[in-house]
C-alpha cells in the first residue's frame, strides 16, 4: 500500500516506533482477507519518511493521518493493551484485598461469602474513586498520551504552584487565583486520608440493614469526605471533575444520609441517570463518529477491510458508513431500554437476561481501549449492575419501596445537570450533564508558532513535560511530531474536527508556520487531568497559561467549539489569542460539519462569524456564550 493509503510499515528514517516499542524492521504481513499480523510489542506506524513527512502541507498530513487511523488506530501494539489489562487486574485485586479487612470478613480468601454484603460495595466504590482522584484510572497511560511519567493525578497536585482552576471565583470567597497553594495541598491529601480511613474501617448498624450485615459505613466518616471534596472542588474544578464526583460523591451523600432500602434505591437511579443520560445525548449526528474512530482503534478488531467498512468509502471518504451508524443505534438502545428493564424487573430471568446484555455492552467498550481509557470505571458499572440489580430486585427494592416524596427528590436532583446540560451546555460540564462519548463536546484546538510551544515548559510548573517533549526524550523528535499530529488526525475524525481545522486555518498566517495540538493534551499536560471536558481547556485556562508564558501577538491561536444543545443545530465558536484574547465568536452549522472530509478536501467549511475584535473591544476570560 502506498503512504497516501496509510500501510502500517515503519518509517525508513530509522527512528525508534512509537509508544514503548521497537521500530518495526520491516513491512507488516498481510495475510488472507486481509488479517494483520500483529506485533505484540512492535507499533504499526504510517508508510513515511519522517525525514521529509513534516515537510508536507498541514492538510496533506492529516489526510495520511487520518487514513492511517480507520486502518490501525493509534498503532498501539498488543503490549501496551495488556499494560492496561495487567492495571485492571491490579484496581480489581487492590480493592478486594483492602475490603477483607473489613470486621466480620474472614480474609480475601473467604470473597465468596463477602461480596455480597453492602459494606463491601461501599468500599469498591471508594477505592474505585481513589483510584481515579490518584490519577491511576482514566487519562492515565500511552492512550491517554501520558508516557513518562505514564500518570499526572498526585504527581501534579501535591505540587505548588501548579494550575488550578476555581469554578466560581468571583462568587465563592477564598477560591480566586490560578495557583496551587499549600492549602490546597493539603485538602488534597485530606480528601485522599478520609477515602483510605473509610476504605479500612468496620461497619455501623444502619437502619433497615440486612440480617446478615455487618453494617454499613459510619456516617460520621463520610461527612469529612464530603466536605472536604466540595472544597477542594471550590478551589479547583479540576480535582471535583477528577473524583468523577457525579457519581461518586453523590453516591457518597446516599451512603452517609439515605437509610439502607432508601440508599440502594437512589445508587439504581444514579446508574439510570448515567445510563440515560448517555443514551439522550447520542441521539444526535455526532456518535456515529465516534464509534467509526474508536473501533478502529480496537485491538481484538483486526482487519483492515473490515475497518474499511465503518466508513462511507475508504480511503477517499472518511465519514461514518451505515455499519457505524448501525452499531451506534444499537448502543444507543441498549442504554435507554436495558436499565429500564433492571429498574422494574421483579421476573429473575429477565432481570438476569437483562444484565447478561448491560454486562456485555460495558465489556465491549472496555474492550475498544478508547482513547481516554475509561476502563476502571467501565468494570465498575459491570460489577454494580450484578450487585444491585442482582441481588436487590425490584420488588423489595424498586422505585415503589420508598416515600413519593423522596423518589420525585431524587429524580429530580439527579435529572437536573443532565437536563440543563443538553440545553445549556456551556454551563454544565458534560461529566454532569452525563453526556459521555457521545461525541458532542465542546473541544479546543491550539496551534503555537514554531518555538513558542517550549514556553508550557519553561515557565509552568507541572508533573511532566508537554507530550511532544516526554515523546521526543523517548523517540526523537520526528516521530515525536508525528504522533502528537496522530492525535489532530483522530479528533478530525470526529464531527467537529473539521471545523477546528477550519478555524485555525482562518486565524493563523499558514498552517506550516505552526505546531497544532489537540486541547485535550494541552490541558491534560498542564492541569494533570483531563476527561474529554474543553471546559477545561477554555477561556479561564487560556488566562491562565498566559499570565505565566506573555505569549506575543500571533504566537498562540485557540479555537474553541462548545457542544451543541439540543434545541438547535448549531454549534458555537470563540478564537482567542492568548496575547489579544477573543478575536472572533460565531456559530457553525451541524450539517456543514458532517459533510466535509478530516482534510478539508473541498476547502474550509462555512462558518458565520457574529463578532471579531476588530469590531469590539475584547472579553478574554469572559467564558463562553451559550449557544
């Protein structure tokens, strides 16, 4: 195959092959049907020189990029998927051994007799949020372009001086500024010991507990939890995101202040609310998207002609095929009819039929390794759907076993942000608005004239360097290019990809003069985490950046997408640079979106600008408007 198709050989300039392996010596084989012979510990990597690949246009680049991920993804070889398997099997053995602790257990050996009891799922919830306010879960390794350090989590936040992000500093004393302080360092570690002293405790009586228990989580060790994450959540939006707080923390307040029926109730309605709330939001144009670019990136889906297949006509059209819209709607059924199924189910053999089907579905996207990697929480939903559909039907523990009054409060608190979301999403973050991988995100792209990028080192404190950087030290500098343009290429597949190339392309000189990043790297390097939120990546942490790197004028141009609400068909947009601040906001059209190729092939998409500095004075750190 020739590089314009993508083939997954080596690049001939010699350099080391990406992403903790060796560079392939030769061609991969093709075998009949067109099956890969994959590499256990080799990359596939596009058919190109590096020497003179970085010389090519921006936008020929890309379509090389792009190509190469429909046929192979990331490029990921098998070793780096079992790194993650092996850290699976790591968060599942970890929580298990601390719950044996628990009083009244008999030891990890004697599991079969105490994961049924309710203590035991409170403590796999908290170490599952330990194990993500760490750092160790999701953004955590090479697919999250984290590989050395492979984590940020602790690493960045027990510094000082590191980046945080205040949620409302205007209007919450004691939360403005920008940097880290030793306050917040030592909330951070209190947050972390009140999750550990929960995590080694014995139970409490509670009412309305089982006969058999031996008892639930003491109250009065929650409330420390509790408080202490919604402060450091004041001072840093960052850390809240992280703790995935709107199912963990919520869940948290059930345990502390819900009796035991009440309690099991209202953790089945966050699951419905998540279940929901993810299905709702995949209704759009976006998804099928998304699931065309993550199967190509799984491991277990080899071949190439079949990955062809997820899009309308390889290679020359990349938009999803009616195959990727297919396998989108099935999810999407799946999301919103299995759990009402679960939710009203007093029949055991639908109930059981129904979680052999959510099982599955939660096992398949742990198995697609999506970019992200949300794999810890993914097995943990497995492990809740089993536990409280499972052993609490129903008919001793369904809707109608608790007061109307606290039902309608429960429903309606854990409707609210998934309701204002979807119209408002400028306001709500799309965790809280549970509108996961559902492709409809506000995102950013940011594009540094050459040489400037340095300065997020130099002049930032954080855990590690940018990613071009760790890949460089690791690398070379070539393949180090090429990968961070690897991650361009996959948010291009995407629906609003197209429109962040346009937008750059409108508001630098020309494309070749600069360094495009992803704004989800940009964030995750400079913050310690980062989720799929451009919020995070917005106006606020653009100030931020700024106030430490004094970029000059053209240096550094963002383009900002926020998602589309549900009521119209159109998405918002703002352009900063980061020494003006904004330069233009506007809207661009869902349809035109949709249509066009990852690269531009038929020239930049429409967009209806609305506003531009040259007209008004400029709002940098304003926020976005709401579309």
């Amino acid at each position: 195959m020739t590089a314009e198709r993508g083939s997954a050989s080596v690049a001939r300039s010699g350099a080391a092959a990406p992403l903790f392996c060796k560079r392939r010596s030769s061609k991969v084989d093709i075998l009949q049907e067109g099956t890969i012979a994959m590499s256990f510990t080799e990359a596939d990597f596009p058919d190109v020189d590096l020497a003179t690949f970085k010389h090519r246009p921006y936008l020929d680049r890309l379509k090389v990029l792009t190509r190469h991920w429909a046929e192979f993804g990331v490029g990921t070889p098998w070793s780096v998927h079992m790194l993650y398997v092996a850290k699976i099997v790591t968060y599942l053995f970890t929580g298990v051994v601390i719950a044996s602790f628990t009083s009244g257990f008999g030891g990890f050996w004697d599991i079969g007799a105490f994961w049924t009891q309710p203590i035991f799922y409170q403590k796999m919830l908290l170490w599952t949020m330990l194990f993500e306010f760490l750092g160790l879960g999701a953004s955590s390794g090479p697919l999250a372009f984290r590989f050395s350090p492979p984590i940020g989590g602790v690493l960045h936040w027990l510094r000082p001086n590191t980046i945080r992000l205040p949620p409302w500093p205007s209007a919450i004393p004691f939360t403005k500024g920008s940097r880290r302080t030793w306050f917040d360092v030592a909330t951070y570690l209190g947050v972390v010991a009140s999750l550990v002293t929960l995590l080694l405790s014995d139970g409490v009586s509670k009412e309305g507990q089982p006969a058999d228990s031996v008892g639930l989580l003491d109250p009065a060790l929650l409330l420390p939890l509790i408080v202490l994450l919604a402060i450091a959540g004041l001072r840093d939006k960052t850390l809240f995101l992280a703790a995935r707080s709107e199912q963990y923390w919520v869940a948290a307040i059930f345990f502390a202040f819900l009796p035991f029926v009440e309690m099991i109730v209202g953790l089945k309605l966050i699951m419905m609310a998540v279940w929901w709330g993810a299905a709702f939001s995949k209704l759009g144009r976006h998804f099928s998207f998304v699931v065309s670019a993550m199967m190509s990136n799984a491991p277990w889906f080899r071949s190439p002609r079949l990955k062809r297949r997820l899009y309308r006509n390889y290679p020359d059209d990349l938009r999803p095929s009616k195959v990727a819209s297919f396998i989108a709607h099935q999810g999407t059924v799946i999301e919103f009819v299995v759990p009402v199924v679960l939710l009203f189910s007093s029949n055991r053999l639908v109930t059981i039929c129904a979680l052999v089907v959510i099982v599955f579905f939660h096992l398949f996207i742990t198995s697609m390794f999506p970019l992200g990697v949300p794999l810890e929480w993914n097995i943990f939903y497995v492990f809740s759907a089993v536990y409280l559909f499972g052993l609490y039907p129903a008919d001793g523990y369904g809707i109608g076993s608790i007061s109307p009054m606290l039902l309608l409060a429960l429903v309606l608190g854990l409707s609210l942000f998934p309701v204002l979301g979807n119209f408002f999403p400028a306001r709500i973050s799309f965790l809280w608005s549970m509108r996961y991988y559902a492709g409809n995100w506000a995102t950013t792209q940011w594009a540094f004239r050459k040489g400037s990028e340095s300065r997020l080192n130099d002049k930032i404190v954080k855990a590690a360097p940018i990613q071009a950087d760790q890949l460089t030290s690791l690398y070379g500098r070539d393949v180090a290019e090429l990968l961070v343009e690897k991650a361009v290429a996959w948010r291009s597949l995407h629906s609003h990809g197209r429109a962040l190339t346009t937008l750059i392309g409108n508001h630098v000189d020309s494309y070749q003069n600069y360094d495009i990043r992803e704004g989800e790297f940009v964030a995750g390097a400079v913050l310690g985490w980062s989720f799929g939120d451009g919020h995070l990546h917005g106006a606020q942490l653009m100030e931020a950046i700024q106030e430490r790197c004094s970029f000059a004028p053209g240096e550094a141009i963002v383009v900002y997408i926020e998602s589309q609400p549900v009521h119209n068909l159109r998405q918002r947009y703002r352009v900063y640079d980061l020494a003006v601040g904004e330069i233009e906001r506007g809207y661009i059209d869902v349809a035109d979106m949709i249509t066009a190729q990852p690269w531009l092939e038929d020239g930049p998409i429409r967009v209806h600008p609305q506003w531009s500095h040259a007209d008004h004075r400029s709002s940098f750190g304003k926020g976005v408007v709401e579309a």
